[in-house]
C-alpha cells in the first residue's frame, strides 16, 4: 500500500510540474470584478493581509474556493471540499456531522483559525472550532492561508487562517434560490434562500435543512444519525459619501449520535459594523461581533452542557500612502463559559493593538506587521512577521517569509476541574517559508517550502495522583512543500495539489499523530452545452494515531464522481457519487468512514 502510494504521489507531483492544471477564481464583487482571464486566475483574497491583495501579491501561500467550485462539488460536508487541499488534513470520527479536525501544515484545529465573514468561531474550551457543524450551502467562498498569522488574529493562527463567505447579494433585484435533494442513508437535503441588491442595500437571506440517518461510526456498530438546521442574514448599505454599516448573523443548530450517547448543538456568529471613509487615504471600520458555540451531551456519564461566548470589539484603519498602505488598530474580546462542570474561572479577557505595513517598491515588495496581546488568563504575548517579495518578471514572483505565533491554552486545558493547569504558558511557534508563483493569462503555479519550529506544546499527561493533567513539554519541528497548479480553458477547469508534511516530535523523534506525510488531490471538470461532468480524486498515505507511533492507519484513496444538467433555464439536477470505489478507511482509530454513498438534487436559480 505505501508502496503503490509513493509511486502514485511521484507521478502526480511530476505531472503537476511538467503539466500545471489550474483553477479557475472568481472573487466577490465586493473585493474586486475579474474581467480578464488572469484576474480569474490570480483571484483577490482579503484573509492574508487584511487588505485586497491578489494571491500573487498577498506573499502568501493561499487558495481559494469559489462560488463554481461550491456549486460544482455540492459537498454533503464542509470537511470533504477542504480535505486534500495544499497544506489540508482531515481526520474525524466518521462522517455526517462526527467530530472532525482541520489540521493546516500539520497544526490541528486548535492552532488555526476559523472565521466566517470576519467574526472568529471557536469553542473557548476546546480550543478549536466544529467545521462538521457547518452548511457548506450557506458559503459561497473560502479562502485558505496557510503559515502564521498570530500577528493579523492573535492566538491560534499557527497553521494559518481559514475563512468563509457568505453570498453578499451583488446582483441588482432579488435572486432566488432553491434546492431539493437526497440520497444515500435515507438523507434529505433541503435549502432556500434570496439575494439582490436594491440601490445602496444588498441583502442575503438563506435556510438550510439536512437529515441523514447516518451509518455505523464502528465496525458492527448501530447507524448514527445527524441533523443540522442553519440559518443566514445578511444586509448591508453604502450611503452616497461611501459610507457603509451591515448587519450578519448565521446560526445552525441540530442533533448528533455517536457511541455512548448523543449531544444538540449550536454554532452561531453575529456581527454589526460600521465603515467610514474619513478622507480619501483613510478607512476606519468598527467591528461588534459575537460568536457561541453550545453543546448540550447525553451520554453514559449522565451529559454535560458547555457553552461558550465570544464578545469582540475591533477597529481597523487603513491609510493609503500612493502605492504603500498602513494598517493599524485595536481589538477586545471576551471569553464566558457557562457549564455543568464546575470551572474555577468562567471568563477571561484579551486586549491586543496590531500594525502592518504593505510597502511596494515594485518589483520589490515589503510586508511587516506586529501584534501585541495582554490576556487576562496566561499573561502577554508579541508575535511578527516580515515578508519580502521579488517580481522576477511580469510572470514570476519569489518570495520568502519568517512569523510568530502562539496557540492559547484553552479554559479545559487552564481550568478543567481537578486536572486544569493555570500556570500553562502558550504554545509558541517561528515559522520560516520560500516560495515561487508562476502567473500566466491560463495557468498558474506555486510552490512553496516552510518550517515551524514549537516550544512549550501542551501535552496531557497522567500525573503521580492517577489524574491527566496538562504540562508545557513537548517540542516539535514540521516542515514540509507545497505544490499546486492548474487551469482553466476552453470548457475545462483542472486543480491540483501535491503536500509532502514531515511533522516530528523533537523529543521522542517519532511523526505527530494523525498526521499523513504525503496528499495528492486532483479535480477535473467539464462543461459540455448543458451538461458538466467532474471528478475528484483525494490520496494520502499512513498516519498514527498515538504518540508512540505503534498504532498505524493506512492509507487510502477515494474518488468523487459529479454530473450536472440544466435541463431548463435556471434549472439544474445533480448527481454526486462520493467514495465511488467503496474504499473503508479510517483516520483515527476504530472509527470508519461512510462507504459509497449517492445523492440526487434539483437547483433553482444562478
């Protein structure tokens, strides 16, 4: 198997570098209107700098996910577009809803940050947010930066950053959508939603329903079923001097089985701001947000309800100095646990003040920014990054990049009761990268090389009492490539990804656990008149599960069948055949992946 697979990943990354594929970027209207081929390609992403940057000059290695690549793959879960993308692994607990992890360049979900139109979701216990608990049909684009960015975020943002759209409704009067769907494992897919604009105001509103029995989590288990009902609003208004407030708000609530009990859940983000032109080189925003994420388990143990809060206030000012531009700005937020378990501290609070300069002395090009945070709970942290970028020509730019970041100790890890450590310090982290663009009119390439150096990992471990308690102890190294390339032409849209990971306990010198060394992913789509036909093919070779190395999961393979046909005008059916070769794999131990599964929809609207 790891044979067939190191011969498979050769191949792939040989054909990426002697044939790059490509993908095909339409960013928002709000950031930027792509009308040539090479805007498509070299999309504009506002994650990585805090400003529109596109990807080649961002000086950062990211992706991202369009509206057609949503509307093409129709993912039943938001972890199944994400896996296989450079520098993404995916290991859960089964599928439908079962507790998944986001690992970027090796950092699992507590290390990177989620956002969703700006507003952070996470679960302050936990530390990481529930990506499995999301619509992938309430998005519209996800953009993913990978390497430090705890001098932009803050705490977390180790691995990087991802961060979700949602439609903002750029079409002039009111579009409607509607889909219909179901398929394997008695699922029911449902969802409806309008967008538009209407002179200065553009509005989104949208629901969501999805029902699935589920299948067994566990050889010879009992199925396991998940429901999620989400809801989205979305409305914004730009007066005449430029001026700009805007309301959102985005909740999914539902149910989910597992082994030894069930639990409800609530994910929800909410925000109003405010954006000012105060002169012609100065923006000022004001962002009020808040973020929960609640969970109410029953289980062999008698349950628990934890329920976490996240209350924000930002305030960011751009200035434009000609081609140069400032960033500067403060934020506050604040962390409330409310829970059965009886926590000695129930919030903390963190203030930070943060400053980036985006310099262009073309074909040079500077990126410096710093972050100061001062949390209530584990003290004070300054972290950095300094990024330099050389336009070799009008097609390839080189870069390279050093940063700083740190992951937080969450409230279970400083306050869980009788095993809590308040005196843990963060995890810190210094990361170094190269990398190198090819930007064409129909192509485009990027490699990309890092290292990320950790001290003070937080490990739980038993203590002479017989409890688990969590220390500072571990240090580890990861290092890694990234290769992805693509394009789009005549009716065909191709991506590709190759990752090579090394993640290494420095202490032990064994491999991280739940890591896969090496990914491939390819996707293939085709538009013929009114049909469209697409696959995707998603490798990775053998993880362990523990630390020491000695509970090995193989690798797999799955491919991902698609079909469309718009059989009327607005009108669109859908077939979607996921794991087509019924592969039974595994990413963490015992738990298994749901098999072959089919699924049939019926699409009204753009």
């Amino acid at each position: 198997m790891n044979h067939r697979f190191h011969t498979t990943a050769k191949r792939a990354a040989f054909c990426m570098a002697a044939l790059p594929l490509a993908i095909s970027f339409s960013a928002q209207a709000q950031y930027a209107e792509a009308t040539t081929e090479l805007a498509a390609l070299d999309p504009v992403v506002v994650t990585a700098a805090l400003a529109p940057r596109t990807a080649n000059e961002s000086l950062s290695s990211v992706s991202v996910l369009d509206e057609a690549t949503f509307r093409r793959q129709d993912p039943t879960s938001l972890t199944d577009l994400l896996r296989g993308q450079p520098g993404v692994d995916i290991t859960s607990n089964g599928s439908f809803g079962k507790s998944s992890s986001v690992y970027l360049r090796g950092a699992p979900s507590d290390a990177s940050v989620l956002m969703i139109d700006g507003i952070r979701l996470r679960s302050a216990t936990a530390g990481g947010a529930a990506f499995q608990y999301l619509d992938p049909r309430m998005f519209d684009r996800a953009e993913i930066v990978r390497g430090p960015r705890g001098s932009l975020y803050g705490a977390d943002a180790v691995g990087g950053v991802i961060q979700l759209f949602t439609p903002d409704g750029d079409e002039e009067g009111p579009q409607p959508r509607i889909s219909v769907g179901g398929g394997s494992f008695n699922t029911q897919r449902l969802s409806a939603g309008v967008s538009g604009r209407e002179g200065g105001t553009r509005y989104s509103f949208a629901g969501s329903h999805f029902n699935t029995d589920g299948q067994p989590i566990r050889r010879g288990g009992e199925d396991k079923g998940y429901d999620n009902t989400s809801a989205l609003a979305r409305v914004a208004h730009t007066f005449e001097s430029g001026a700009e407030v805007g309301v959102l708000a985005l909740r999914a609530r539902g149910n989910n089985e597992y082994d030894g009990g069930e639990n409800d859940f609530v994910q929800q983000v909410a925000g109003i701001y405010g954006e000012l032109p105060i002169t012609d080189t100065w923006q000022s925003r004001l962002t009020l947000s808040e973020a929960r994420d609640e969970l109410d388990t029953i289980d062999n143990f008698g349950g628990s309800v934890i329920d976490t809060r996240t209350q924000t206030a930002r305030w960011q000012n751009n200035f434009q100095f000609g081609a140069h531009e400032l960033i500067a700005g403060a934020e506050i937020s604040e962390d409330r646990v409310s829970s059965t378990n009886d926590f000695d501290v129930t919030s903390r609070d963190n203030t930070a003040v943060f400053t980036q300069g985006l310099l262009d002395f073309s074909p040079f090009a500077i990126q410096a920014s710093l972050r100061y945070d001062d949390n209530e709970a584990y003290g004070d942290e300054v972290t950095g990054s300094l990024a330099l970028g050389y336009d070799l020509d009008n097609y390839h730019t080189l870069r390279a990049s050093l940063g700083t970041a740190f992951k937080a100790p969450s409230f279970n890890d400083l306050y869980w009761p009788n095993s809590g450590n308040p005196d843990l310090n963060p995890e810190t982290s210094k990361t170094v990268e190269v990398g190198i663009r090819g930007q064409y009119s129909q192509w485009f390439w990027d490699l990309a090389a890092f290292q990320n150096d950790y001290d003070d990992l937080i490990a739980w471990a038993p203590t002479p009492s017989g409890l688990w308690a969590p220390q500072n102890v571990n240090h580890a190294r990861i290092r890694g490539a990234e290769l992805s390339s693509g394009v789009e032409i005549s009716d065909w849209t191709l991506q590709a990804a190759f990752t090579y990971l090394d993640p290494e306990d420095k202490d032990t010198g064994n491999r991280l656990a739940r890591r896969a060394t090496q990914s491939v992913r390819l996707d293939a789509d085709r538009e013929l008149g009114d049909w469209s036909l697409g696959g995707s093919l998603v490798a990775q070779n053998h993880r362990y599960d523990n630390a020491a190395n000695t509970q090995r999961l193989n690798g797999y393979g799955l491919v991902n069948l698609r079909a469309g046909w718009q059989f009327a005008p607005l009108w669109t059916a859908r077939v979607t055949v996921e794991n087509a070769f019924d592969k039974e794999y595994e990413t963490t131990s015992d738990y298994i992946n749901a098999g072959r599964a089919g699924f049939l929809s019926v699409h009204f609207g753009q």
